[in-house]
C-alpha cells in the first residue's frame, strides 16, 4: 500500500477519485495564502448561510506554530442540517480546492468538532457524513484505496454517514505532539 505521505514521482501517472470526483492533477502541500484564497472563493460563490464551518486538523493547527508532521490536506467540519445545500458545499468545496491544487478534506459531524486541547483520553462517537465512500489514490505505481464500508448512502443525495470515533486512530499516534489549539470557527450560521 501506497504511503500517504509519498512525494509523487512526475515520471509516473497521477489519479485521485473521491467517489465520483476524479482528478489527474496532484495536489500541493497547503500554504495559508492559497488556502485563503480558495476559502474566499468557496465561501462567495456556495450558499453557506445555514451551516456553521469549522477549520480543524493539522492545517488549523499550523496557524499557531510549527508542527511536527506533514500537511498534506486541509479539514474543515460543518454542522447544519443535511439536505441537498449542504451536499453542493461539500461538493463544490472538494471541486473548488482541486482547481487550487488542494486536498480539501470537508465533512459534515452531527456534533460541532471535538476541541482536542480539553481532551480527557476518552473517544466518541460521531455520525460523520462524506460525499464519498471511497478514496482512491494511485502514483508512483503504486495505490492506496479507503473505503468507509459502513457508509450508507443518504436518500436522494449523494452523501454517505457512517459512525467513526474521535480522536481518530491516526490523531492518538500525536499524543507526544498534541493539538493545542482549538478548532478555528471560519463561517456562523
């Protein structure tokens, strides 16, 4: 399995696949003037008006120091109600992030996102809705496949819910460099 973390080797093809989202062109490591562009043109040309967004993850903790580890996308967690609107945001968010050469994680949680920094070493459950069930990677020869197997599919939409617990397995692996800062409210309601 492909190392989430390979540098793309330009020698070889590149394909990405978020469900039906599908792209040939690789994207680069976040920096904050490209996010920030990106998040000013999502945010004017999508109706956010019903959804709270949130910046979290690796990407929102980067604004405050340096962290140890790679960044390689940039997360975001809407809560609002789930209907076609919010399907378009997601959609065009991951579309829009793709144009900018960004891997734009956006999920929809039931529950506003945990604030790691009050984190008492217990996990929860969340029902976490995607416009994919699977993510495909393939580079350097080589791929990596996600598929959320429990996902089911939400009538007439193309939204997927699954229950996942948090912090994730992956987000326990920094207790020795944990979050420190809360996640970042960048839309109200």
């Amino acid at each position: 399995m492909l190392n989430r973390h390979d540098i793309w080797d330009k020698k070889s093809p590149f394909l990405a696949k978020f469900g039906d989202i599908i792209t040939n062109e690789p994207w680069n490591r976040p920096t904050h003037d490209v996010v920030e562009a990106f998040q000013d043109e999502w945010f004017s040309t999508s109706d956010i008006s019903s959804f709270d967004i949130w910046l979290v993850g690796s990407f929102r903790e980067s604004f405050e120091r340096n962290i140890s580890w790679n960044i390689w996308d940039v997360d975001y967690v809407i809560n609002g109600d789930i209907n076609k609107i919010l399907q378009d945001v997601m959609m065009e968010g991951r579309k829009l992030g793709l144009q900018y050469k960004l891997f734009i994680d956006v999920v929809h949680f039931n529950v506003p996102p945990l604030d790691y920094t009050k984190y008492e070493g217990t996990q929860i459950e969340i029902i976490m809705t995607k416009t994919h069930k699977t993510f495909r990677k393939e580079m350097n020869n080589d791929y990596l496949e996600v598929t959320q197997n429990d996902a089911e599919k939400i009538d007439n939409l193309n939204l997927y819910r699954s229950k996942v617990m948090y912090p994730s397995e992956k987000q326990l692996m920094r207790l020795d460099d944990w979050y420190q800062y809360p996640p970042l409210k960048v839309h109200s309601r």
